[in-house]
C-alpha cells in the first residue's frame, strides 16, 4: 500500500473496552491512520489474552472486567472532555458506557448493543425483553436523555450492523441509476425511504457466505469461529428478529410483535441459531443461512420505513434481516450447539492467524423486488487481502474493524451529535475510508428468487403471486 492516510490528529485519550479480535484488528489501524501516540491509548480487557498484541504496539494493557460495581471507577480517571470511549466488549452495558460517556464529556462508538451478563440468555425474562427491539428502544430513550449538542456516541458500528447500512444506500443510488429512476442523492431519512419506496424494494438481506477454513479442523466439543465466539454464541441465542415489511401478507405463526416503540419490527418465538432462510449472494448462488438477530434489521426497517400522515401506521416498508452462513467450522458448532440445548462448548477456538489460505467472506446487503429483480452490493474480502492489508486480521474481521475506525473518524469529525445510528452518518464518507480494506466491492444483478426449483420433490405451502413473502423465505 501506499503511505498511509493520517485522517486526524488525536491528542486527547483513547480508552479501549475489550480487546478480541475485534480489538486487536482495529489497534494498527488506528496507529496507521491517525495521529496519536500509542501511550494516549489504555486497553482494559477481561482476561490476559491480548496483552502481546498491545505490548507489540507499545499500548498501556490492563486486565480488568468491567461490572456494574466497578466500571465508574475504572472508567472515571481516565475519560475527560474530548477522550474517546471505544466499546469493543461483550456482557458490559452499551448504555451504560455511552450514558457514562456523555457525562464525561467523551466521545463513543460500539459495534452492538450489549447488555450486562445474562440479558440475551436468561429464560426467565420474557422473550420480548431479550431482543434487540428491546435494547435499540432503551438505547434510543437513553440518547434522547443526553439532550441537543450531547458528545457523538456512535452506537453498532461495526460490518453488520454499520458498514452495511451504507452498502444498502449505495445500492438504492445503483438501483435508481439502472432502472432510470435516477435522483438527486437522498439528504435525509425521509428521503431514503421515499426512494426505496419508489423503487419498490420489497425485501433487504444482508446475505453473507463465510468460506474461510482454519488449518486445524473442528473437534468435537469444541466452538470454532472466525470473529467473537461469545458474541456469536450470545445473540445466536437470542430470538430471530426482522424489521416486518409492509408487504407482507400474514405473521409468522410463532411472530410476535411489540407492545410498545416502533413496531418495525417481529421476533419468533425460536433462537436465531435454528431458524433458517434462503439467500443469494453471487459467488456462492442460493444458500441456506441463519436468520441471526442484528440491530440493522431493526433500524434499517426504522429509517426506510414511509408513515401516515400522524405517524400512526406503515405505508411502506422492506423486510429487513441477516441471513449468515458462516464458515463451515461455525455450522457444524452451532449444530452441535443446539444439540446441547444451547449450552456452550467446554472448548472455544477463535481462528484468526489460523486460516487456510483461499478463503473469502463475501458479506453485502440483496435488495430484492424492484424492476431489476435483486441486487447485491458488498465486500469479497480474501483472507489472504486482508492479511495483507493489515496484522492481525482475517477476511471477517478487517470487514468489522475498518468501519470501527471509520465510525471513530466521523464522530471525531461530527463531535457534537449525541447518539446516532449507522444510517444517521455520512454514507460516501464511510466508505471513502473503508473501500481500500474491503477487496472487491462489487454490485451484481441476478434472476434469483425464494421460489426457485422449489417442489421438486414433494408439495410446499407457497405464496407464487408474491415471491418476496416472507414464508417463501423461511425454511421450515
């Protein structure tokens, strides 16, 4: 690569929350592309585990769990007016830190939603409660509460939810643009989902196939995954989530919805991690995935979503959700998974350095029910590209840590916008600062729908007037 691009100077602190995968991606290219001292950045992680990435780097390690007892005065010496708060951990509240945060005068950014131990899993909470509608609602409430003028506090930026967002409104322009439907780019809310109206999308996948494939096979008891094994584990076990089109016909019988907020969204009454649908990317055609619960379901269907007059009901609005096959080792644990009855492996192996050479994650947003039937825009990274574009990375992480950065640079650049979500920032700006990590970024067209080469071999209960219907999606 060329030299480096310095983005900003950063004199003020940098407190890191975890430091996974995710973590220690994310510090070189911090280092890389601002300018900033490696002794304004303070690491606190729950176990010893990354302490040689750090001390490669010269950056102050401490091990340390932030709990609800101890994360003030952990946190207190040493966040102050214009530090940044980087929450890369899992089982700390997110809203908690970034309330914390805007008390203090600091900047802040996440890559999802977390809630302390045992807020995704624990079954005697009702099922409602533990999704992520119910920790989006809270955070929105909480951010309200920081008032105008509140310190930026980016919440779920990373590649899903984050970087995809801004993948769906670059598709909206190439949708406009090759159906002759093309416009002034969209300056707001309103604006994007007049267009994914007009343009009559009726159904956004992020559609992702992970092929990447470590050098020592699964075992047996054991979780093996390519980025955060207790991240997967969590919200695999939380309920299915999907922001609920307006066109959908009929709820799922185990859909629920909401009682309270806005309702762009169901849950069924089933873990994500056994819940599965039909996608399409191009490189990897028709595939089965999960239907995996991730906050962009929920507020991409928010911000598309066209209101009546009084804000009252939906006019319109696009299906909205994942659906991830992830690499062939995190299948076969999370069948394994769920023959245990959703109890965790003894043994967890996150392979980051240990990937086969070859593999690819081609992660990106399908837009599917407009004049040119689908389209997909996104990322086909190599683990080979990303290992060399930036150390200690995998294909699936660097897709994570380059929005993190990105998500960094824009709150340092925007410092005063209180809480926003991925959909709220700069698009163009995102991805000027990512593209250069992601390989080929590509859009590709294709004839591909639910229906295809379906009862072939026994009778289906199919809506054919209506390909994009939810049930044709679902694998029952």
């Amino acid at each position: 690569m060329a030299e480096p691009k310095k983005y900003l100077a950063f004199s003020r602190r940098l407190v890191m929350v975890g430091f996974g995968s995710i973590g220690q991606g994310v510090l070189p290219l911090i280092l890389r592309h601002l300018e900033i001292a490696p002794d304004r950045i303070e690491i606190l992680s729950p176990d010893e585990s990354g302490r040689p990435v750090a001390e490669e780097y010269g950056v102050l390690f401490r091990a340390v769990a932030l709990t609800p007892d101890n994360y003030r005065a952990e946190l207190e010496p040493r966040l102050g007016p214009g530090d940044f708060l980087l929450n890369l951990s899992v089982d700390v509240s997110s809203i908690v830190l970034f309330s914390f945060a805007a008390e203090r005068g600091a900047l802040y950014l996440d890559t999802c939603i977390e809630p302390w131990p045992g807020g995704y899993t624990d079954a005697s909470v009702p099922a409602a409660q533990r999704t992520n509608y119910a920790l989006r609602e809270q955070a929105l409430a909480a951010g309200r509460a920081l008032g105008p003028g509140a310190p930026t506090a980016v919440l779920t930026h990373g590649a899903n939810p984050g970087m995809v967002s801004h993948f769906v409104k670059q598709a909206l322009l190439d949708i406009a643009r090759d159906t002759g439907a093309e416009a002034a780019p969209p300056v707001d809310r309103a604006g994007w989902a007049a267009l994914s109206r007009r343009l009559g999308v009726k159904v956004i996948h992020v559609a992702e196939r992970d092929t990447q494939v470590p050098t020592t096979p699964k075992r047996p008891g054991e979780f093996v995954n390519t980025w955060s094994v207790e991240g997967f584990f969590s919200e695999g076990c939380q309920p299915a989530e999907l922001g609920w089109g307006s066109h959908e016909k009929a709820l799922p019988p185990d859909g629920r919805r909401h009682e309270s907020g806005s309702d762009a969204a169901i849950y069924l009454l089933r873990p994500g991690a056994s819940t599965r649908v039909r996608t399409w990317t191009p490189l990897a055609g028709p595939i089965d995935a999960f239907l995996i619960t991730h906050n962009e379901s929920i507020s991409l269907a928010d911000y598309l979503t066209v209101r009546e007059p009084g804000g009252s009901g939906a006019l319109y609005r696009p299906t909205v959700h994942y659906a991830y096959h992830p690499c062939d080792a995190a299948v076969l644990s999370v069948h394994e998974l769920s023959g245990r009855q959703w109890q965790m492996q003894e043994s967890k192996r996150l392979i980051v350095e240990e990937v086969q050479p070859g593999g690819i994650d081609e992660l990106g947003v399908l837009l599917c029910g407009h004049a040119r039937n689908a389209y997909w825009y996104g990322s086909r990274l190599s683990v080979d590209e990303a290992r060399a574009l930036a150390p200690h990375n995998n294909a699936t992480s660097l897709q994570v840590t380059i929005p993190v950065l990105a998500g960094l640079i824009w709150a340092c650049e925007n410092p005063a916008r209180g809480l926003v979500e991925p959909e709220e920032l700069d698009h163009e700006r995102i991805l000027e600062i990512c593209r250069p990590y992601l390989g080929p970024v590509v859009g590709v067209y294709g004839d591909w729908t639910p229906l295809d080469r379906r009862e072939t071999l026994f009778a289906e209960d199919l809506d054919r007037e209506d390909p994009w219907q939810f049930k044709n999606v679902r694998i029952v």
